[in-house]
C-alpha cells in the first residue's frame, strides 16, 4: 500500500511536488493563532493550475481530503488541517503575469503575496488599495478565499469589489478559467462570487484578474485624541461629510495603547496623557502644496465641534508612518502576549459606544482576561481581543471561550450586526453562525456544498461540519 505520501507521489509522477519530511510538513500545520493544529500526511506544492488540478485528481482518486492554504495567516483555523487531510500549499503559484495600463488590471497566481503585488503596483504608479497588518505573508488567492478587508475598505471595499476574473479549479479537477478583465460583463450568474468568501470549501482559486488604481496623489494622516467613545457616532459622520477623500478610519481603544506600550517600552506614546481612544484618520487629497493645510482646516473644525480633544496631524511619511505603526504595533503585541480570545464583529455605528463598554463589561466578568479592542471604525468593525492574564492557566483559558462567545455573538445579532466582519467563519465560529444567517440561507450553503464537492473533500468541516 505506502504511505498517503508515497501513493500521492506515485499517482502524480511530478519529483518535487510533495513534501513529507515531518519536520517540513510542521511548518504548515499551525496556524497564526496557534489555537488551530493538526496532522497532515504530506504537503502538495503545486508549481502551476495543471499541477493543482492533477493534485485535486490524485486525492479525489485516493479518496483524501484537501485544505487549501496561501500564507496561513487566517484568524479561524480554516488554513490548517483538523482530521489528517493533506495540504495544499499555493505558495509556489507567485507570478504577477500582466498588467494592463489601459485599464489598470493586473493578472496574478494566486500565491502571490500582498506586499509583493503593492511593490509591483507602485513601481508603475498604481496601488491595489486592500491593505492589511499580514500583507508580508498573506497571498491573494487566501485574501479573496476570505473576502479580506482591512483599513481601506471604507472608500474601496473588500477583496470582492476588486476581482474581476477568477480561475478556480474544482473538487473533481475541472478547471473553471474566467480570467475576464471587463468592468462590465453582465452575462448570467456572476461565478466569481460563489467561490470569494467561500473560504477553500468550494474549490481552489489559481489565479485572478484584480483592479489596480492610480496612486493617490497625496495623503494626509493624522491621530486624533478622544475625551470620550460616547460621540464616535457623530464624529463618524461629520468626518464623512467634511473629508471626501477618507480612505481610512481606525480606533485604538487607551487599554490596547497601554499594553502595547508595556510590551514595547521604547514606543513613544501619543500624547501626553492617556485618552479613551485615539483614532487615525487618513484621506487621500490633491497634490498641490496647500493640501495639508486645508487637511488641518477640516479637522480643525472636528476640534472645534468637540468631538476630538487634541490631535497630531503628519507632516511628512515618516510621521505617517509613526502614527500607522500604533495601530500594526497594537496586532503584533497581542500576538506576541500569549493566548487571545478573538472576536471580529461589526455593528452599526450608532450602536458602537455602547458596544465597546459591554465588551469590556463581558472581559472583565469573565475574570483574568484583558480586553484589548481597536478596529475599523468606519466600518464599525471592532476587534475584540481578550488577553490571557499570566494567572490564567491555558485550561481555564480556553474554557472561558464559548460562553464569551456566545454571549458577545447573540448581542451583535441584537443590534443587526455580523459575527464575521472579516476573517471569515472556518472552524472557529461555525457554531455560531445561525447568529448572522438564517436557516435558509444555511441550508442553500449546503446545497452549494454538496454541488460543488460531493464528496467533502475540500476543506472539509469548514463553515459547517461535513454532513
Ligand atoms: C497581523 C494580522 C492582521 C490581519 N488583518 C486583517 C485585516 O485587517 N482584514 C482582514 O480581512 N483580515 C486580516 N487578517 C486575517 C488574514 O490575513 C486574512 O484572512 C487573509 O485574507 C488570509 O490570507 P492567507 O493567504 O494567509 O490565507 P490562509 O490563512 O492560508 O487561508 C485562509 C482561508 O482561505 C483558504 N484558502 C487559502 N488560499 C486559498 C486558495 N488559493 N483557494 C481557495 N482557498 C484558499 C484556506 O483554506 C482558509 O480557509 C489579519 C491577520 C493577521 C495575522
């Protein structure tokens, strides 16, 4: 018989293509959180959509099941496997393979890393305008398996607003190419959507045709310090209306901005005192010379309306930087700390103060934890992050986690918000998910499931357990 791997080598006669060393197999096992592991038989490294489908082929043929994986830094344990399926890495699929100036789209591999596809885009004076904290190891195929978001989807949107062609190949190794480069194609059923946000249970994106923009001509960005969360509401609306150009709005809450500086001493704080909560405000603007200043003058008016208590405005990149670097150095503390319960939600605006005191009201009642929240203010997506204190041992850690999960998903449905702003559902909120989507919609998920993969080979038990 032999070992998975060696069937799986005998099968696809390609030298290279799988990895079986457990040392090497290993490195694809965990995931970012460190929360989701499991046992792989063997890694396939395809180097091009062929080998993906052959791989497909082969495991359909030997009866294995497959978890897709790009850059492994999914936040619900969807990347890795959960019951010995094997992994399918896209990591060597990395060619950014054409770039069309006229209208502004770019053919990539869906291993491409998002940092790369920026480097890329900038060297022609273009940007792809989805940005995030993992861009220097999340890849395309993984960002729109998950329909990521991140810090400029208030004036771009998620992954799905950029896609305009999509190649995936499917459970049973068909190849579905439709590498459009249209903005305008209304030719039936819009493929595409059914396989973005479907987290690698429906097939294996290879490749995708995305929509670049012109860089900005300038951007300005600026901290502003909050007296109290209690008029974000307003704030939120009066930036809107006053900086057309918003291209991102971010919270960082006093609590998450203490414990980064506890982890990073030398991190300067922002100001001199500490504030309920600093938010970055960035908008994209003309490039004359008196752009900053007019900047200043509208939120000047911010100040003066009482919504902003003080305010530090850049006056160059690298004081940009310094401010962006609060906000990423925030994610990289908590990663850093030890154990994290996480949970990404969004409500509505008007909902959000009140929100972010019953998180902390939750964390604290649960006992041991810190509740750390920052996010995406402008799209009223918090990040609920509760820290393991170093007094909780990891069995009194974890098991905390299902009634604070229950109870912070059933309030979020309460006030029409989503259990799942971003990260998507995988494993880690599957339980949960009648909390934003009804039984019917649940049940037609299914039904696309048993369509698409009628034998639960792909990424099976995510979203739902396998029927
Ligand atoms: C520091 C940090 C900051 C983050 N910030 C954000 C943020 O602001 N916004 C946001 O949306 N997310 C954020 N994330 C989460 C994560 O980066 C995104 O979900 C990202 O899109 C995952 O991409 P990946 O390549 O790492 O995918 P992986 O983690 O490898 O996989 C994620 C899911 O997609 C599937 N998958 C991967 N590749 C493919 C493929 N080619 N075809 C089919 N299925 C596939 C996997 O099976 C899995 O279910 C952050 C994560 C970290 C660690």
């Amino acid at each position: 018989m032999g070992s998975v791997a060696e069937r799986l080598s005998a099968e696809l006669e390609r030298p290279g293509l799988v990895l079986s060393e457990p040392a090497e197999v290993a490195a694809y096992t965990t995931d970012w959180t460190r929360q989701f592991s499991g046992a792989a038989p063997c890694v396939l490294r395809p180097r091009d959509t062929d080998e993906v489908a052959r791989s497909v082929r082969a495991c359909r043929k030997l009866g294995l099941a497959l978890v897709p994986q790009g850059g492994n830094t999914g936040l619900v344990g969807g990347s890795v496997p959960r019951a010995g399926e094997v992994v399918l890495s896209l990591s060597r699929l990395n060619a950014i393979e054409a770039f069309d100036a006229a209208s502004a789209s770019i053919q990539v591999q869906a291993g491409v890393v998002l940092q790369a596809l920026h480097e890329d885009l900038a060297a022609r004076g273009h940007v792809f305008p989805v940005d995030l904290g993992a861009r220097g190891s999340c890849q395309i195929g993984g960002m729109i398996a998950t329909n990521a978001g991140g810090i400029k989807v208030l004036r771009y949107g998620h992954m799905r607003e950029q896609v305009l062609g999509l190649e995936v190949v499917l459970a049973d190794g068909t190849v579905l190419s439709n590498l459009n480069s249209l903005k305008k194609n209304n030719t039936g059923v819009d493929l595409k959507h059914v396989f973005i946000g479907s987290e690698g249970m429906l097939g294996i994106i290879t490749r995708a045709v995305l929509q670049a923009r012109p860089a900005p001509q300038a951007v300005q960005t600026a901290l502003l310090a909050l007296d109290t969360r209690h008029r974000l509401p307003e704030l939120l609306t009066l930036l809107r209306e006053r900086l057309r150009g918003l291209s991102s709005l971010e919270i960082i809450t006093r609590d998450s901005i203490a414990f980064y500086k506890e982890q990073e001493p030398s991190a300067r704080a922002p100001f001199d005192k500490p504030y309920p909560a600093c938010v970055i405000v960035e908008e994209e603007t003309g490039a004359g010379g008196n752009e900053r200043d007019a900047f200043v003058e509208r939120l000047s008016g911010v100040i003066e309306a009482g919504l902003a208590a003080d305010a530090v405005i850049a006056g160059s990149d690298a004081q940009a930087q310094a401010i962006w670097r609060l906000r990423d150095g925030v994610t990289e503390a908590i990663s850093r700390a030890g154990l994290t319960h996480k949970f990404d939600v969004t409500v509505p605006p008007g909902a959000l103060p009140g929100f972010l005191d019953e998180m902390e009201r939750l964390g604290d009642a649960a006992g041991d934890l810190r509740t750390l929240l920052f996010g995406h203010l402008g799209d009223g997506n918090v990040h609920v992050n509760m820290v393991q204190k170093p007094e909780l041992a990891e069995q009194a850690f974890y098991a905390k986690g299902p009634a604070l999960a229950e109870s912070i998903y059933s309030h979020v449905a309460e006030l029409n918000g989503s259990i799942s702003a971003e990260h998507g559902i995988g494993i880690a909120k599957r339980a949960y998910l009648h909390h934003s989507r009804s039984a019917e919609e649940i049940d037609l998920m299914r039904g696309l499931k048993r369509l698409l993969d009628p034998d639960g080979m792909l990424n099976p038990g995510v979203l739902f357990k396998s029927d």
